[in-house]
C-alpha cells in the first residue's frame, strides 16, 4: 500500500470515528427556552438528521427558529426572517408563527399601506389542520397557492349611522396538503376608507374575531414534517438509507414528502432512535386498561386482565372473580400413614367425598397427596 492511500485511509478512519463521538455526546431530546426539540431535529452541530432539521436556538432569547427553511415576508423592502418554532412533536407537526396580512385603503379603493405577503416553506408544507382567515369590513381575502389555485373568503357587514353589525370575519380551509408556498392579498368590497386582516391559523387556536384592534401580529400555524423523498414502500428496499428503526411503524407523508416512522400500537418514544420505542406499561394507568382493580398483568406492547391465584370469572372492569378454578384442594382428616381415612376433592367447585388411604412416602408430601390417594 502506498504512502498516500494509507494517509488516506487513517484520515477516513478517524472522520469516522468523529462523527460517532459527534453523535454520542448528541442530547436527546434537546431543549431551547419551553421547547422540547426531539431528534430527527437538534440545535446541536451534527445531531440533526441533516440541515433541513436544525433550529438555531438563540442563546440570549430562547427561542428556537427552523433556520434553514425560512419565511420570506415580500413587502415593500423584501424582509426575509427565519420561523419562530413553537413545537415539535413526533407526530409530524411543527407549530410555528405566522405574521398576519393586512391593508388600508381609502375611500376611492387606494391602497394607504399594507402589501401583498408571500410565505416560502420549503421542505414542510403547511397542514390541512390550518384554516384561511380574513377580518375586516368588508373585505375579500384571497390566499393564492399556485397560478391555478385561488382561495377567497368575504366578510358581510351591514352598515349602519357610525357602526357595522353582522360578520366581521370569514374562515375557510386550506386548499392543499403540499402548500408550501402561500401568497395572501386583500381588496376591499365597497368604496369606503376600511382596513383589513388576513393570515393562516391552526383551527385549535381561539382568536377574538369580532375587535380587530385586538388581532394579534403573529399566528400559530402548523406545518407537515417527514423523511426522506419517497413512500415507505420504496424507503423499505434500501435498508441504509431507511430512516425508521426496530420496532416501528412507516407511514406516508404528504404527496412527495416523504415518510413517517412512529412506534406501534402499545409502545411510545421516539421512532428514529435505536430502542426509542419503550413498550408502554397499560397497568399503571387505568385509563389504558379495562380491568378490575390489582387484575391487570402487563404483556409486551399489551395487557391482559386475570384472576387472583385461586380465584376465576371476569377480571374485566363490571366483572368479578370469585372461589374456584382450576387448582385441586384436598382436605386430610387423618394424617397417619397406611391408614383408612376421608378426604374430600374439590375439582372446579364441585365436592366429591370418598374414601382412600395414604402409602409411604406420601404421607409427609402434602403436595402429592392427591396423586397418592387410591379410592376403594
């Protein structure tokens, strides 16, 4: 072996080992400010999946922005400001803030301020669990994903001397599962000075619709995250480049974006980690199980309700386990060896009286007495 290939591969050799010690001084899950951080996802150096996963977490602030996908805000100057994340979960959601849309125009429909915004999202698209909504008397909102694809909602207002009654608001839903590209304008409807709002929303969030003065200038949203480029059936044929570990379970992503890897039914953690599924012990809750009280026994990724030794019926919750079963009692009345004497058998609540009588060396083992008794 030359000079030159034996340098090169002791330089291999130990990026190799840098990159494992790397990945064993990897915290997981991570932490920044409120916000668990688990992995594909870190916002430490080379403990991320790859750049789409890291979060830059500010050491002054503690808040954690997705840094590589940014939010680009096209307004009159281009502002260009990474995602404020506001959680991760392993259930694919990113909850992230979104700032609102808004526009004043006068009287004759000129625009005084406010813009056309634009949010770019690169690898995680927005959820369907999202809704479009605009505020405002009266407006259109409008929320344009594609050339083709438009969304528009209208606020109907009836105007009265110095007041408005009727809907200030209006909400639709988001018209794709692979938006990520949004773009958000709002026109007014009749000739009168009126401003507008307009922004995306995760439907769970409660907002005062009815007071524009109190809208927020960010919104929670959620965004969809997977891994990898293909379905799990095509990730499954290339075992090194498979994302989801031992003891887990593939599932879809939304249309071209990959996949999912989640713990099976009975187990929870974290599917991307080696051994991260744990099996869940259904018997230290009783939300998780339907048994009686102390009648639960913890099987892997299950449970099963039994009688007490000794005990048989229902151990399921309304049931109940009472004397009997399986076992066989015998009850000496005598205990002197080669001797007549009765015993009684009880064999699944049923009593048999007999007679019988006890040979060497049965008589000191009380547990094979059944076995050594003979009926006359």
């Amino acid at each position: 072996m030359k000079l030159s290939q034996l340098v090169r591969l002791l330089l291999q050799i130990s990026l190799v080992g840098l990159v494992n010690s790397q990945q064993s001084n990897c915290t997981y899950p991570g932490k920044c400010g409120n916000v668990t951080i688990p992995y594909p996802f870190s916002t430490e150096e080379g403990c991320y999946l790859d750049e789409s996963y890291y979060i830059e977490c500010n050491s002054t602030t503690q808040i954690p922005r997705l840094n590589i996908s940014p939010i680009h805000l096209l307004q009159e100057r281009g502002l260009h400001s990474p995602l404020e994340i506001l959680e991760v979960n392993l259930k694919g959601q990113l909850r992230v803030k979104l700032p609102i849309m808004y526009a004043c125009y006068d009287n004759r429909g000129t625009l005084l301020n406010g813009s056309t915004k634009s949010f770019q999202l690169s690898r995680f698209p927005l959820g369907l669990q999202n809704k479009f909504v605009g505020v405002g008397c009266p407006i259109e909102a409008s929320l344009k994903t594609e050339p083709s694809i438009i969304t528009t909602c209208q606020t109907n207002c009836v105007f009265g001397i110095g007041s408005s009654i009727g809907p200030r608001f209006c909400r639709t839903d988001i018209p794709s599962r692979t938006m990520t590209y949004a773009q958000i304008s709002i026109q007014p409807l009749l000739n009168y000075t009126t401003c507008g709002y307009a922004f995306i929303v995760d439907y769970n969030y409660w907002f005062n619709e009815s007071d524009p003065k109190k809208i927020n200038p960010f919104y929670p949203a959620v965004l969809a995250w997977s891994v990898g480029n293909t379905t799990c059936e095509e990730a499954l044929k290339d075992k090194k480049t498979y994302k989801c570990k031992d003891n887990t379970v593939c599932e879809n992503g939304e249309s071209n974006f990959g996949y999912r890897c989640k713990c099976p039914k009975g187990f929870r953690g974290n599917a991307y980690i080696q051994n991260g599924c744990q099996d869940i012990d259904e018997c230290e809750d009783p939300k998780l199980n339907n048994c009686q009280p102390g009648h639960c026994k913890n099987t892997h990724g299950s449970f099963t309700c039994v009688c007490p030794k000794g005990l048989q019926g229902n151990p399921k919750g309304g049931g109940e386990c009472t004397p009997g079963g399986d076992e066989t009692k015998l009850v000496i009345e005598g205990n002197d060896t080669n001797k007549t004497f009765s015993f009684d058998l009880i064999v699944r609540d049923t009593t048999l009286s007999s007679k019988g009588s006890l040979t060497s060396p049965c008589a000191y083992e009380v547990t094979r007495f059944i076995w050594c008794a003979k009926r006359y």
